[in-house]
C-alpha cells in the first residue's frame, strides 16, 4: 500500500479552486457576492476574451484595510463566521477569502482596495496565489479586484474551455442572475469594451426583470404571498406564455440563486391542468426564510440547498404562484396588427377622413345613427304580428337547466316580421314557465287584473318616466319581459368559436376547449368511479406489449375511470365498458392515449396520473372544432364560460376565451 502523505498547500489549493472555480463565470459569480456582502451600491464588471484572459470587478462597499486584504487570500479565512452555531445560520452571499484563496491558485490577481475616511488604499499584486507585491496606492472607496490569465498554471483544466463567446455568455448568465437577486444594486456589465447589461438598482424587481429579459417578459404575473414563516415573491408567466424549457426559471432562497427540484416541482404543479404538454412557465421568484430552516452548505458553489421543511418549502411557492395565477384576468385581448395608416406609425394627422358636407355636419361621417329604444318594436306591433311572434317565441327550443340562468334565449324570426325590426327586439333570458300558459314560453300575455283602462306594453326593464300611445288593437295585450341578458350569443365562426357580446365587449370562446375543460373539472371533482356504459359487443384494441402490460397493470385506476378491461392475448386487449362522456367510436384512441400517458407519466403521484388519464377522456369525449352543433349546446358551452371565472384555459393549456373590445374594433374602422 503506497505511504500515505500530507497535500501540499498548493496542491490543496488546487483541488479547492477544482470545486469552487469551474470557469470564468464562477469567478464572476464569488466576485460579485463579495461586492454585494461588502454593501455596494453599484458594481461594473468588465471581461475580454470570455473572461480567460480578464476579467474586472469594481465596487464602492466597505473596503478592506492593508492587514484584511493580506488575509482575505488564505485558506478558510472569512469575515463572516465566528462560531460552529454561525455555520446553521448563514445569512450572506460569500465568504471573502474562501473563494478569493481558490481563485488566487490558479490566476494573476491585481487588488485595489480602500476603506471610508482613508487616506490610501492598499493595493497587492498575486500570482499562484503567492502575493508578489504590496504597496499603498491612491484609489477610491471600495474595491477592485482584476484576475487575469486564469487557468495559466493548470493547462489540463484550460482544454475544458469552451469558446470565448461561450464563456463570456456564461459570464453575461451569472450577472443576470445577481442582477435578479439583487435589485437594489446597480450592476453594470461590460463584454469586449461594448455596455451588455445595466440595471437601476432602485430596488423594483420588475425593472430588474426587464433589464435582463426585456419586454418578453413585461407581461409576467406578480406573485407576493406568506406561508408561516415563509414569503414568496417575484414574478410569473401566463400559462399561455409557457416556454420550450426550464432556461428562464429562476429561484432566489435568501437572496441567493439556487438550483432546486422541490421548488420547480412545486412551481409546475400550480401550473398542472393549465399548460400545455411540453412547455414549462417561467419565473424569477424570491423565496425568503429564517436562516436556520436552510442549509447553504450542501455543494461546494452554494448553488444546492437543504430545506428543513420541504413541505411548508413546497406549499408556499404552489399556494403562492396558483393563487397569483387565479387573480389574473382569464381572457387575453385580440391583437390586431398596427396598419400603415394607424396614428403609431404615421406622423401628424394623416388617418383622419376629410371634413363631411356641409349639409351632413362636420362629424356626420364618424357618427353612427342612434340606435332606437329597445321597446320601438313592441309598441309599433300589430295585433297578427303579436300572435305570430308569440307562437315562435312558444315553439323556439330552450336551452339546457344549467345555463338557462346565464344564456340567452335562441329566438326564431317570424315569417311575416321585417328583419329591420326584428334586429331591434331585445333578446331575453330563460324563464320558468307561466302556471297559466301551457309549454316553456319564455313570454307570456298576463290578464288584465282590474277594469281600468289598459296600460301601455310593458317590459321588467327599467320602467320607462314617458309612454307613447299603443295602439288600438293591442290595448288588450300587456306583454311581461324578463330582465335583459347581461350577454348574447351573436352567432358562431367557422364551425370552431362561439361569438359572444357583452356590454362594450366582444368574446370568442373556442368551443371545444371550452367544452374540454367543463368535462375535465366535472370528471376530477368526482373521486368516486365515474359513471360507466358497457358495450355491447366487446372492442378489440391491438397494442404493443409495454403499452398493453402498463394497462394491465393498473385496472383498478382504469375502472375508476370506467374503463373495464380483459385480457385477450396477443397484445390485444377488449374493451367492455367505457366511461358515460366517451363516444364509443373513440374509446380505442382513448385507451391507447391513456397507455402512453401511463408509460410517460408521473407514477410517484397518483393524482397526477390519474389528472393525465381525465385530460385524454374529456379531450375525446368534447365536442370537436369542426363539428355543426345546434343553438342549444352551443348556448350551454357559452353559458358556463360567461358564468365561470375559473374556465381559463383547457388541461393541455390553451385559452378558452379571448376578449375583442368595441374600441379595437372601432380602431380598426377608423372610427377613432
């Protein structure tokens, strides 16, 4: 057995800077948590050549005297611990000296540093980490530190760098990141003499978030919630912002930037049912705790953490982020693209049309003609008309139960009434049926209760201060209204979106996500089986042996679901029940989605594989884009988008609704 012998400082050097110093940007990264532990205000770092041959960090914190500057180089020398409890308790960045004793091993380093009310600094000059000069020089309050040539007396370590445009792109990545974790420094970064990077350090985190990511990311969710002892800050995308990759996730413990997969767990799990298979959101969140439920110390680069509580961790990121993500408005805006003629593109007054006629007015052209009043019809309807319009609205079919309440009713234009004044009716709402009138009329004619003479035509609209004469042969008829809808179907486009007008506001709803997602929450509210349907006749499914294995071997999920399924041989499988939404033509599609969701999924949670198995069956059992739907189930569809807040997007993450504004439109027409 070979004699067992003591490193050679050098050599334990070495090793350390082997844990700590990968490549420039990890230099970047100790130098920059110094500058913010010593409390600078402002902190410019400059590289060239990807950081290999220098890089710069200057500062205006605290400083250090001759004798801490001298220290500052040695092995497990810091400022910032005292006693063995301190190591449980670690509520700073670095530790100056530790880093600074690895990266002296292996580069040239120039320090210039003075502390406030100084008359000179102190400036040394090191090469292995041995310093090989020292002397007073004048400088200003703060610190610079200028490490050149790193890697020169460790060659077999220099092959393992990339270019230089990647490595100072991992530089660029390791700025962003104290920039995000530190908004109330000012960070200055610059790359071959051109300005890169540059943050306010007001203290917003928004205007950080900016600076680093740009306007890409403007439109990302606020998040700012307490769990316990725990708060949880920053920001969010959308889930219809999702990303191809983690890459722009990034978590902040303490105002350090971690690497954790109980914080991206928890984060994706608020995101579960509303993002797309594939994408991931992204995020800048701060995550603040007392010192003592975290361990710092588990890697050698303080990326890696340790939670004392991975629970109340995990609660407060889920809870925080899905309750920012609730609080936000649950239907984008249509963006129309800006037109040549529009006021943001051409200069001066160019779109406005030219003055009307003399005789029309100077803004006849932009005015529309004033609508009549809602009741112009009712009080201009003749006897016969009345009757022809009441047998339709009697026969017009009614929409389901539950929306009634929320949906307006489908009212067929009689065969005699002029279209002119059967756009101006008013639509109605559901109601129950009149005792005294046979069928489900929305309208009724009341009896007229006392002897005096008979009012006017009346609606459960605000009463009106003024009414006209009726006429003689409707002096009989008093017509009861329900309140006016607070929405209307308009109609549908190209078979696929259901257009919905409310107020000021128009809403395209996508029918079969729409649809997708009311079958999906109906399906995972209940825990219970789900309401099944045999087939008559067995179907045979045909699968590959892993695919047929992994159904096999998770029946009793399955029959939750109300799959039943038997053996067949071959790899095929019958299917004897299915569940009571599927369409039988789709139950084999369905089963083979639901085998490579369970080869795919997530087994550890049983929940999430069985929300992966409800996705498939609502996906098959919703109505499709496409199909001709009747005025009944669309009018179902809209109703419990309109009367649903939470209905924002369907399980694989698409929007449901989608709101086009009467301005925009007007916009578009140059009205404005």
């Amino acid at each position: 057995m070979p004699k067992i012998t003591q490193l050679s400082p050098h050599i334990a050097n070495l090793i350390a800077a082997g844990e700590v110093v990968e490549r420039p940007a990890s230099v970047a990264k100790e130098l920059l948590e110094n500058a913010v532990d010593a409390g600078a205000s402002k902190v410019t770092i400059e590289i060239r050549d990807g950081g290999m041959t220098f890089l710069r960090v200057t500062d205006n914190g605290c400083g250090m005297e001759a004798e801490d500057a001298r220290t500052a180089f040695l092995r497990h020398a810091t400022s910032k611990l005292r006693t063995a409890e301190d190591l449980a308790a670690i509520g700073t960045m670095g530790f100056r000296g530790e880093a600074l004793a690895a990266i002296a091993s292996v580069s040239r380093i120039d320090l210039l540093t003075k502390t406030a009310g100084s008359v000179s600094g102190t400036s040394l000059h090191l090469e292995g980490g041995q310093i090989l000069e020292e002397s007073e020089a004048g400088c200003p309050d703060g610190t610079t530190i200028i490490i050149r040539d790193l890697f020169f007396n460790t060659p077999a370590r220099m092959k393992f760098m990339k270019a230089d445009t990647v490595e100072g792109g991992r530089v660029a990545a390791a700025v962003q990141l104290q920039a995000l974790a530190h908004p109330e420094v000012a960070f200055q970064f610059l790359r071959d003499g051109k300005s890169v990077l540059s943050t306010p350090g007001t203290g917003g985190l928004q205007a950080a978030v900016y600076c680093v990511y740009g306007r890409e990311c403007a439109q990302m969710v606020p998040v700012n919630s307490r769990w316990d002892d725990y708060s949880l800050t920053g920001f969010v995308s959308k889930p219809t912002d999702a990303r191809p990759s983690r890459n722009l996730q990034t978590f902040f413990v303490n105002g350090r930037p971690v690497k954790s997969k109980l914080l991206i767990a928890a984060l994706e799990e608020a995101y579960r049912n509303q993002i797309m298979v594939g994408k991931f959101p992204a995020c800048v969140l701060h995550l603040t705790l007392p010192a003592g439920a975290v361990d710092v110390n588990v890697h050698p680069a303080k990326t890696e953490v340790k939670f004392l509580s991975e629970k109340a961790v995990f609660d407060c990121v889920h809870y925080g982020v899905l309750g920012a993500l609730n609080k936000q408005p649950d239907r984008p805006e249509v963006k129309f693209k800006p037109t040549p003629m529009d006021s943001s593109s051409v200069g001066g007054d160019a779109h406005i049309a030219p003055p009307a006629a003399p005789s029309m007015g100077a803004n006849a052209h932009t005015q529309p003609t004033a609508a009549p009043k809602k009741d112009t019809f009712f009080r201009t309807m003749t006897a016969e008309e009345y009757k022809t319009f009441s047998a339709a609205v009697k026969d017009a079919p009614q929409p389901r139960k539950e929306a009634a309440a929320a949906a307006a009713a489908k009212i067929e234009r009689p065969a005699n009434m002029p279209l002119r004044e059967f756009v101006m009716m008013p639509q109605m709402h559901a109601k129950a049926p009149d005792p005294t009138v046979g069928g489900d009329a929305h309208i009724a004619p009341a009896p007229v209760k006392d002897a005096s003479p008979p009012g006017p035509l009346r609606a459960s609209t605000p009463a009106q201060t003024e009414e006209p004469p009726v006429p003689e042969e409707m002096e009989q008829t008093v017509l009861n209204m329900p309140q006016a809808p607070q929405w209307r179907m308009v109609g549908e486009l190209y078979n696929t979106y259901i257009l919905v007008e409310q107020g000021e506001e128009a809403f395209l709803i996508d029918k079969h996500a729409a649809h997708e997602r009311i079958l999906f929450e109906k399906l995972k509210a209940n825990q219970e089986k789900i309401s099944a349907q045999a087939l008559l006749t067995p179907l045979p499914v045909r699968l590959n042996p892993a695919a047929a294995a992994e159904l096999l071997a998770n029946r009793d999920m399955l029959d939750e679901l109300g799959f039943e399924i038997d053996e067949f041989g071959e790899n095929t499988l019958l299917l004897r029940q299915i569940p009571m939404d599927l369409d039988p033509e789709a139950a084999a599609d369905a089963l083979e989605s639901l085998a490579a969701d369970l080869l795919n999924g997530r087994r550890e949670h049983r929940d999430t594989v069985r929300d992966e198995l409800l996705h498939t069956v609502a996906c098959k059992a919703a109505i499709k884009a496409g199909w001709v739907n009747d005025q009944q189930e669309l009018l179902a569809v809209a109703g419990e988008v309109m009367s649903r807040e939470e209905l924002k997007y369907c399980p694989h993450g698409r929007p449901i609704c989608v709101s086009l504004s009467k301005k925009q439109l007007e916009k578009q027409f140059k009205r404005t």
